[in-house]
C-alpha cells in the first residue's frame, strides 16, 4: 500500500488488506463497537480471510459485511464469516438483494463463469444515493454498471476516497459481463467512468491491486480500452474466455492441460450464444486457442501435458 496515503487511512479509521488477483481487496474500518469489513474474497481463501479479518479487528467483534457487488472473488468469504460470528449483518447492493435471498446462481452469474460461491444471508440492501458511517465517516452509496449491473462504490467526499470494487483499476479493465450475454455493458460501464470522475475522487481503492491517486490516469486508460473492446467485440469475447481460465488456474494452479481445456469447453460461457457467434469455433477448439494464447504471451507455462501460471 502507498504509505503517503497512511495519514488519510487511519483518519477514515480503515484498513487496506491487499489481496492477490484471485481474491479481491477488504477494506476494514473500526467502528464504535466492532468492524466492519467491504468485499470478502473468494471461497477457496475463505481460511485466510478469516486469519487476516482476525489480525485486523483486533479482538472486536465484526458487525458488517459490506460487498461492492456479488461476483464471486468479492463474497466468497461471506459465508465464513457468518459461520465465525454469527450476529453479523450482511450488505449487498439493492438490484442484487433479491438474487440472494432465492440464491439464483444464473442470474447471480456463478454458473456463467463456472465459480464457486457458498450461500450467505443478506440483511440489508446498498441503495444508489445512501449515505452510510463506515469508520464514523459518512460514505455515500453510488451504483455503477458495466462489469457487474447491480454493482456500488463507496465514496468519502471529505478526504475523496473512492472504494471502487471493480468499476476502475489501476491499469486494466474488467470483463463486461452483460455484453457476453448480448445485453448492454459498455454503455454503462463508461457511464460509470464518467460518474466516477464526477465524484473528483483523489484516492481510489480498487477491488484488486494497491490504491492509487492517479485517478485521471486510471479514467483514460479505462476508457480507451472499453472503446477499443466496444469497437471489437469479438476481441472483448476472447478477453473474457482468458480472464476465466487464468482465474480457473489461479485457484487450481497446475493442472493437465486437456482437463483445463475440457472445463472451459463445458462451461456455460462458451455456450452462450454471443461468444458462440462473435468467436465462430466449436468450444474444444477455441478453449484451446485460448490456452495457447496465454502460452505465447508468457502468461501460463506448459510443462509436458501440465499448465500452469508463470509465477
């Protein structure tokens, strides 16, 4: 974490505990009489969540969980955490409140990307335009679509501090998820950019990577790679079958490369209708078109019939 932005982080009274790209970031503020903790990471690092939630609250009770949006590396934790305390209550944003309460794995997306997510309980619903005391600071509750529709950011007017989950990182942008379905994504997803820069915020912290204040930077570079993604949607199909096979690998690690391909091949995104038409290639062939183009770009190395990410 930028240690210049340490001042402006313990005046919120919150915490950063970075993540890697598997498990989003938690952001953990000390209230009154507990914590409370945004995002939770993915399942299969539900035990280290709980280790590091631990460390960080310091012997106070968790109260809140608060989730920026539900895809499955930002909640996966949550289940866990209600398990270890028990009278926590649950946050998620108001368009996903219901999908929850039925656990809808399609609409909640876990079956479209072939992800695990526990079920959890819900107790409240993030609404656009609330204002909400995390810390004992009034954050402000914004909606932002695009990679996720019923996604929210927190925002801190006083110090400008934007929680963003995955509406803006650093130096990339997220898979706009609805477009994969032929739905509107980009649309919103810039809509977002421009509601983001909007807020003026100076730091953000986004939901994967270390928090950053080159804000406008970060705005640039999203928007041009959402256009560039806009104007190729084909490209933006094979950037999200990459995306969900590294995340495959992440959690896997090293696995034959025929079952990796296999999975992808069976998975309901490379049904869907969309890529089927944007990619025009049976499943099989184009998961392993896939797998042999993070081989080229040195993200995944084959090892006779084993694959693995390159540390």
């Amino acid at each position: 974490m930028t240690s210049s932005f340490a001042p402006v982080f313990d005046a919120l009274r919150l915490q950063v505990l970075q993540r890697d790209w598997l498990s989003s970031n938690q952001i953990v503020f000390r209230e009154a009489d507990g914590v409370s903790v945004v995002d939770t990471g993915y399942v299969s690092h539900a035990q280290q969540t709980l280790a590091l939630v631990d460390i960080a609250r310091a012997g106070a009770p968790l109260t809140r969980i608060l989730n920026t949006h539900l895809h499955s590396d930002h909640c996966g934790g949550n289940q866990a955490l209600q398990a270890r305390f028990p009278h926590v209550l649950t946050w998620v944003p108001q368009a996903a409140f219901a999908k929850v309460r039925a656990w809808d794995e399609e609409q909640l997306t876990y079956r479209l990307t072939g992800q695990r997510c526990l079920p959890f309980r819900v107790d409240h619903a993030l609404q656009d335009g609330q204002a909400i005391d995390l810390g004992g600071h009034g954050w402000q509750v914004h909606a932002m679509g695009g990679h996720d529709p019923d996604a929210v950011v927190f925002f801190e007017p006083r110090h400008r501090v934007l929680i963003s989950g995955d509406a803006l990182w650093r130096n990339k942008v997220a898979v706009i998820f609805p477009e994969l379905d032929g739905e509107e994504g980009f649309a919103p997803a810039l809509q977002a950019l421009d509601r983001i820069e909007a807020l003026d915020p100076a730091i953000v912290i986004p939901g994967h990577g270390e928090p950053f204040g080159e804000v406008s930077d970060a705005l640039a570079i999203s928007r041009s790679r959402l256009r560039k993604l806009q104007a190729q949607p084909a490209l933006h199909a094979r950037h999200a079958l990459r995306v969900l096979m590294v995340f495959h690998l992440m959690e896997h690690r090293s696995r034959p490369e025929q079952a990796v391909c296999e999975w992808m091949a069976d998975s309901p995104m490379a049904h869907r209708a969309t890529v089927q038409r944007l990619l025009q290639d049976e499943p099989l062939s184009m998961a392993h078109k896939i797998l042999q183009s993070l081989v080229d770009d040195g993200v995944v190395q084959r090892t006779g019939a084993q694959v693995a990410l390159v540390a």
